[in-house]
C-alpha cells in the first residue's frame, strides 16, 4: 500500500518521442526555401535586365556629354578664330587678350588651357589652374629671341609673377599639323600632344584663324575629361579609355591598366593588362564586325567586359572607350535579387517566434544538460544544480551526469593532490579523504608497511582526520587481513570480531562492510593496504565501488612508491655529495673542513639576502626547490679539486715538488767523493799547513753558507720576491760545481725520455742552480679547448726548474701550479654539466661554476662580470675566501684574524672582486661573529669596527 501511494506521488514523466513535434518547423523551413528560391531566380533575370538597361543609359549619357565638350570646344575657337589676338603683332598687344581668354576658358569644364601659335614661331599658352594658389598661368615662347616668358597669375588676373630664360625650341605643333591647321575649313583634334616643355600630354583641338596666318587651340587632358562628366553624371565605375586608331597607342587609360609601364603612350601590346590584350586581339582580328556603339569581350580567366564606344566614330584617329566589367552588373543584379528574397523570407518572420518558444520550451532541459556536458568535457566540475524534465529517460540521464560529474571530481582532486604535496603523509591524507568522497563511505586508513609491522599513514572518518597513531599494528594473526597479505583485495561485511583492528575508527556502524584493497611496487611487494568502511548496499552499487578503489589503489601505491624513491634517491644524492666533499677534504690534510665550513657559511649569507629588500636581492626568494640547489652547489663548490694533485694543493715552499731522490742521493755521494778526497789531501799535509788551508777557505765558506741561507728564506715564499732578490738567485745559481756520476742512473722510462739525447762526457761542470730542459713535464695530452673559458693552459704541465721555482715573486706557486689549481674550476663545470640534473637542479652548475669570477670582470675561468654571473655563485665566493682567509690548517699561511679577514676582503671589494651589496650585507648581518665562535680560535676573534667597514660601499 505504501509503495503505491509513493508512486502516485511521483510526477507522470512522457516519453521523449514527443519532441519529433518539432519537425513541423523544419516543414515550414522546407517551404520557405523553395519559395524563396524561385523568387530569387525570377528577381535575378529581371535585376539583370534592369542593368543592363541602365548601363545603356549611362552610355548614351557619356556620349551626350562628349558630343557636347566637342561642341563647345568647337564654339570657343571659333570665337577665337574671329578675335582681334590675331592681328596683334607683339607681346603687349596679345597680352591685353588675356581677360577675354580667361572668360572664354573656364566655360568648359573639360578644357585645360587655350593656346595659339602666330606665323612667325611665336607661341603663347595660358592655363587653367583651380586648385592651386596661382589660378593662372601665362607661357610665351618669342622665336626671335628663343626666350620663354612664364607669367603667373592671380584670380583677379593681377600679374603675381614675371620671369624668363633661354631655351633651345620648346615643344610646339609640328609645321605640317600647324599648316594641316591652317589649310582646313573644320577643327582638327591632335592626340597626344605637349604643347610645353614639361606639360602632361593633352587632346589639341586645332582652328586656323581668319587671317589664315595663326592657328587657335583648346587642350584637355583625358583626366580633366574625367572629372567633368564625373562632376555631371556622377561617379565612372569603370574605366576610361583613348586609343589612337593607327598607331595603335593608349592615349589615356587608368593607372591599374598601365602597370609597371611608365611610357607617356605605350602601345596596346605593350601592355599586360588582361583587358587591353583582349581589346588589342579584338581590334586586329574583326575590328569591322563589332558594333558600332558598342560589345562584349571575355578574358581568358571568363571575365566578361562590356565596351561601348563615347565618340560615335565622331574622330577618325581616335577612340573613346567606356569598359565596365560584367560583373559588376551581375553583382548589382544579384544584391537586388537577395534584398527582394529576404524580404519575402521575412514574410515567414511571425512564424519564428512561435517555433522559437516551442523549441525553448521543450529543449531548454536538454540544452542545459548539452552543457553540463560540455563543461565535464572541459573538466569544469564544480556543483550546479541540473535541470529537470517530465520525461522519464530525461530524469535518468540527469542523475548518470551528477554521477559522472562527482566521480570526475574526486579523480582530479586525487590527481591534484598528488602533483601539488610532496610530503608524503599529506599527499595520502588528501588522496584517502578524495577516494572517501568518492566511495561515499563513512571512513578510511592507509596502512603501510615499516618492517614488520603497519602504521596508520592516513586516516578518515565521516569527513574528519583522526588523530594519528604511532603504535604499530600487527596484523598477521587477524583473519580479517589474511587475504590482503597475501596481495588478494578482500570484503567482508563486518561484526563485531571483525571489526576489532578496525577500533581505532570508533563504533562500528550497523550493516557496514569494509573493503581493503593492497598496495604494491612494480616488484609485487606488498607495501601497505586502503581499508573504506562502506555503509550497507545493493550488490551492483558495491561492485562499482570496489571498481573504483582498486583504481584508486593503483594511483596510491604509485605514489607511496613514487615518494619513497624519491626521498632515497635525495637521500642517496646528498650522502653521495657529502661523500665527495668529505673525500676532497681527506684528500689533503690541510684543507680538511674546507667543504664542509662553506656551505654553512653559504647558506646562513643566501639566507640573509633573501630576507633583504635592497637592489637585486628584493627579488631573491628562493622555494624549497631552489634552496635545495643552492645547498648542493655550496657543497660541490670545489669538486674539481678531486682532479688536482695534492703536491700542488700542499706546496708550502717553492722547491717542494714529487721527484726522484735519487737526485739527492747522488749529491750526496758527490760530497762522500769530495769528502775521501780531501781527507787524502788533509793526511798528506802537515798539520800546520791544513790550519792555513782551512782559514784561507773559511771565507768563502761563509760567503756560501749566506748565499744558501738566502735561498732557503726565498724558497718560503712568504714575502714578496722584488726583481733584485731574483737577479741576485740567478746570479747565485751561476755557480759551478764539478758532477762525476752520470745523471742517468736510476732514472724511470719517462724521466730519460726527457733527457737529451747523446753521450755524457764526464767529469761535468754544473751550475748551482738550473732550469734544464728536463725539467719541463710536457702535458700528456694537448689540453682541452672551451671558448666560453678566458683561463689559457700554460705551454708544459709542470716546470720543475730550480731558478723558475725559486724566483716566483709571490706565494709557493708556479704560474704552472698555479694554473692547476685554478683549473679545478673548469673541472668541477665539466664534471658537474655532465650529471643528468633534474629541472629544479639544472643551476647547479651556474651557481658552482662562477664563485671564481669577480664583480669587474677580471676572473675566472670565463671573465664575468658581476651582473652576468649567478647570485648564488656571487654568495659562495665571498663564503669561500673568508674561510680560506681565516683557516688554520693552510701550511702556507698563518690564520688571520677576523678584523684581518674583512679587511683584506673590504680592499678586495673595492678592487672589484666582490658584490659589494652582498659583502655589506654579510658584514652587517654578524654571520662572520657566529662562525668565529664556533670555528676559530679566541685568538682570532677580535674586535671588529663594522662602521669603517661598511663606510663607502
């Protein structure tokens, strides 16, 4: 009974098939289209003729106007060729004519300039300007003299302007047109004239004067022509066109027709225009079977042109064309025809709105869902509510879409989460609270495995986080996880002995059942379980959702997997690192904590400069993945030094290298030979006479025993070695002593490849001191070349001359050695471009690369500058050589001081090898007075003046 009254209230829902009611306006579209059709096809035929009934008309217009121009120019001679101009003989009496002709002129507008040619050469020209400043302009050509005169004029007719100058012969009529002129009884037009020097060519309509000795002229140019009948009729579509009949030239044509073609009347072949080739192919092959008034050509591409002729055959040597294109007309014909057809379409206008609100009405729903769709599509999943419909199959697909829409969610979230945390117990917390949302259960845990043992990693409960437990659980005896150990994923509805190493939940929920779902590596090792409390459900329903937390299980054991090896991988890399700064450091005993100290002191500057707000350093805010660089490149910040010999890291005096003592022993079995000698020779003399010996000798005895004692000071190199203490080694090394055993006893492979070749003569006189060839340890490979590095390889890998080593003016090194241990950087680039970084390492090797380059420039291994060299670089080379200045274990050199120790870097600043913001900035901020009280001697610790320190910078 109560199931039949929840039927009865739900809402009747009809079948969707009642929609097809809209196809009654797809009817009405039908007979709209063919109506509309047939109106458009009746409309066009008759547009068509309408046009080119118009065109007709247009061209009879342009005739009109032509034939009228002719008549009006013919009027103006006429009354020219009666007037008194041609009996004046000179220049002042043909001038007092100029207000008439200026009467005469501007009546057709047409006319360019009237002009007349008297029977002794004599020319005059006046022209017509309207748009210029100077209204009128006065040419007179005097034969006699050969001058042109240029007269300009104002509107009144006031002379503005008077000048004159030679010329040759300006362009004029010819004498047979001016005598052709002269003998005929009617006008004669001339094409294509320039009847002055440096005026645009003209039509020259010609009249003989009444005297029979002067001839009377109007010009017009074709663009002149133009406006008039534009300024009369209105705008010309198309083009106007001159030809001459003989010569086959364009008098005149549009500038779109002339191209390229810069000639004043370039000939029709010439030319490229499709239009003009057609024209010309027409003109030659049936010139006599074409209208009179006027036909059709069509173009290659089957562009059609309507011509019709202005002149009516009026002028026997030319030909005024009128073209419009084809087109054009049909274009005309057909806008007509589609305004007509839309305005009968609109007549089916009332019926839109009522097929409008039909459709609005019953598609609305459907049109809402398309979009819910279309946003699910594009992963836009937020919740809105969705439409509803009395159709049944409408309501079921309205709930799959809410379905489909959640489950989305839930899988984006977990993505998220899994992008966005990289610590692992957050990232599992998200992702089982997602895949709670989705399951719709009342809680959840991740376990996972730590020995033996399971540990809560994640756990939720009707929304919350549980309080975390760190008692592990031990799972193995309970036949709830028996199945789950063995890597199978199980359900089980639950009571109350399952449900008891599930208690830390809470109370159990009745009917529920709990599904646990293994997590496993790509190996098939079980490390660890998701467990969902799900409430109590129909089979089918159940089935999806353990669908669905399988899937889920996949993505959290990746990401279990994915972390682990992350945080080994990071682990194994900083022991790595770690490794081989702490092998670099037992390299050599008395730089033994430097890659340990100067990262500390790195890091505590990177520090302060990050919370500094001065110049650059405003924008320096590391994250965890630059920190993360910042610490590995302090660490690695002389890993090439792995590559440098330790005899040249250690050398604390100039003669200290690794060599073959036989060289020593040697000597010393010189002296044992000396000493036999001289105690022969001692036996032999008596005893008063070895007294005498001895006191004669005991001078130069002391003279040598100062020498050496002068060598040996220099061989500390403690001080600076000035040009006359080296002279004064080389002249000591100039000494002679007398070699009786043969340098070549004892000697390895490659030491006697290096002597000279030939026999030794012995006994043999040796200096005291050399730089002999054999010395000089060739490098045994040429030494690798990078543009990118200013630092250059020395000629020889080690020179190992006494006197090159003893005269080194400062420190123990050889520019040799020296070169080595700088070389170091360029090592540490190579080997550490070669690591396969991640992207949030790929600096490293910047930051390691540049703690050698200084601030103007002057560093290396590339010679930046301080603005082309890394920040982080810029912070461990002031780290670097404040521990290298107050190390103790340097045999080299004594500790300094702290006061010492900023002071020489304050002078360094100065000399451009420092940032001197970041050496403020460590000055200031004490990290300097932290590190001496945990690294250096009290002795070191001294009072420091940071005022003087910072003075200046």
């Amino acid at each position: 009974m109560n199931t039949q009254l929840t039927r009865a209230r739900q809402p009747q829902r009809l079948s969707f098939p009642l929609f097809i009611a809209l196809a009654m306006s797809l009817v009405v579209l039908v007979v709209a289209l063919v109506l509309a059709s047939q109106t458009y096809r009746e409309t066009m035929a008759q547009s068509l003729a309408d046009q080119e009934h118009q065109f007709d008309n247009l061209t009879r217009m342009l005739r009109l106007r032509v034939t009228a121009n002719q008549n009006l120019i013919t009027a103006q001679l006429r009354l020219m060729a009666q007037s008194k101009l041609q009996e004046a003989a000179n220049w002042p009496d043909r001038e007092r004519f100029l207000p008439q002709l200026m009467e005469l002129l501007p009546r057709s507008g047409a006319s360019s300039s009237v002009f007349a040619r008297f029977d002794n050469g004599d020319q005059l020209m006046l022209t017509h300007q309207p748009d210029a400043d100077v209204r009128w302009q006065v040419r007179q050509f005097d034969a006699a003299s050969q001058q042109e005169r240029l007269i300009l004029l104002g509107e009144d007719g006031a002379p503005l302007q008077r000048s004159h100058h030679d010329v040759a012969l300006p362009a004029h009529l010819e004498q047979a047109q001016f005598e052709q002129a002269l003998t005929s009884n009617h006008t004669v037009q001339l094409p294509l004239m320039s009847l002055w020097s440096g005026e645009p060519p003209v039509i020259a309509t010609l009249q003989a004067a009444s005297n029979h000795r002067s001839v009377f002229g109007v010009t017009a140019a074709l663009t002149d022509i133009r406006d008039a009948m534009v300024q009369q009729i209105g705008a010309l579509e198309g083009y106007l066109l001159v030809i001459d009949r003989h010569s086959r030239r364009l008098i005149h044509g549009d500038p779109a027709l002339l191209g390229d073609n810069k000639e004043a009347a370039p000939l029709l072949t010439d030319l490229s225009h499709p239009l003009l080739n057609a024209l010309t192919q027409a003109r030659s092959s049936d010139l006599d079977r074409h209208d009179l008034h006027g036909f059709t050509l069509t173009l290659p591409k089957g562009e059609q042109w309507q011509i019709r002729h202005l002149d009516e055959g009026s002028h026997p040597d030319l030909e005024l064309l009128y073209a419009v294109p084809a087109d054009l007309l049909h274009q005309r014909a057909v806008t007509k025809a589609r305004q007509f057809t839309l305005s009968l379409l609109l007549c089916f206008a009332p019926a839109i709105p009522l097929i409008g609100w039909m459709t609005q009405r019953m598609s609305r729903p459907l049109h809402q869902l398309t979009q819910e769709i279309g946003r699910i599509g594009a992963f836009e999943l937020d919740e809105r509510p969705l439409p509803e419909a009395p159709v049944s199959e409408f309501h079921a697909l309205v709930q799959a879409i809410r379905r489909m829409r959640g489950a989305l969610r839930n899988f984006i979230n977990i993505g998220e989460s899994l992008v966005a945390k990289q610590d692992l117990r957050p990232l599992l917390q998200g992702m089982l609270v997602e895949t709670n949302l989705a399951l719709q259960a009342e809680g959840g845990a991740i376990l996972l495995r730590e020995g033996d043992a399971f540990t809560l990693a994640a756990t939720c409960w009707h929304g919350r986080e549980l309080p975390p437990m760190t008692t592990p659980l031990s799972l193995e005896r309970h036949p709830l996880f028996a199945r789950p150990l063995e890597g199978h994923p199980h359900w089980s509805d639950l009571d109350d002995s399952l449900w008891r190493p599930l208690s830390f939940f809470g109370e159990r929920p009745p009917g529920a059942g709990v599904a646990i779902e293994p997590l496993k590596d790509h190996g098939g090792r079980l490390e660890g379980f998701m467990l969902f409390v799900l409430p109590a459900m129909a089979p089918t329903r159940r089935n999806g959702h353990l669908a669905l937390l399988r899937a889920c299980s996949g993505s959290a054991a990746s990401a279990v997997l994915t972390q682990r090896l992350l945080h080994e991988q990071k682990g194994l890399l900083d022991a790595m690192v770690r490794l081989l700064a702490g092998t670099i450091d037992a390299k050599s005993p008395h730089t033994g904590g430097h890659c340990r100290r100067v990262p500390e002191l790195a890091l505590q500057l990177a520090r302060c400069a990050s919370a500094s707000q001065e110049g650059e350093l405003a924008g320096f805010t590391p994250g965890p993945d630059q920190w993360e660089a910042i610490e590995l490149a302090s660490w690695l910040h002389d890993c090439g030094k792995i590559a440098t010999p330790e005899f040249v890291v250690d050398k604390a005096t100039k003669l200290e290298t690794p060599y073959n003592r036989i060289h020593e022993i040697r000597t010393r079995f010189e002296v044992l030979k000396r000493d036999a000698l001289i105690a022969t020779l001692d036996e032999r003399l008596p005893s008063d006479e070895q007294a005498a010996t001895r006191a004669a000798v005991a001078p130069q005895w002391r003279e040598l025993d100062e020498e050496f004692a002068f060598v040996a000071r220099c061989n500390l190199g403690n001080e600076f070695m000035c040009e006359d203490d080296q002279a004064r080694v080389r002249a000591i090394g100039k000494r002679t002593w007398l070699r009786t055993l043969s340098l070549r006893l004892g000697l390895s492979d490659q030491e006697l490849a290096r002597l000279p070749a030939g026999t030794e003569p012995l006994p043999a006189c040796e200096p005291l001191l050399s730089d002999r060839p054999e010395q000089r340890i060739p490098h045994a490979a040429p030494p690798p070349t990078d543009p990118r590095f200013t630092l250059r390889p020395p000629k020889c890998l080690y020179d190992q001359g006494e006197l090159h080593n003893l005269t080194v003016s400062r420190g123990t090194l050889t520019p040799e050695e020296r070169y080595k241990i700088n070389e170091h950087i360029i090592q540490t680039i190579r080997m550490l471009e070669a690591l396969p970084f991640p992207h949030h390492l790929a600096e490293v090797p910047l930051m390691v690369g540049g703690h050698h380059e200084r601030a103007d420039g002057k560093g290396y291994p590339a010679g930046l500058t301080g603005e082309q060299t890394h920040l982080c670089a810029r912070i461990i080379a002031i780290a670097d050589v404040f521990e290298a200045l107050t190390a103790s274990d340097r045999p080299y050199k004594r500790p300094k001081r702290l006061g010492e120790a900023l002071a020489i870097m304050r002078k360094m600043t100065e000399g451009g090898h420092f940032d001197p913001t970041l050496f403020a900035l460590f000055v200031s901020s004490g990290i300097w007075r932290d590190y001496g009280q945990r690294h250096l001697s009290p002795a070191q610790c001294d009072e420091v003046n940071e005022v003087a320190l910072l003075a200046g910078l």
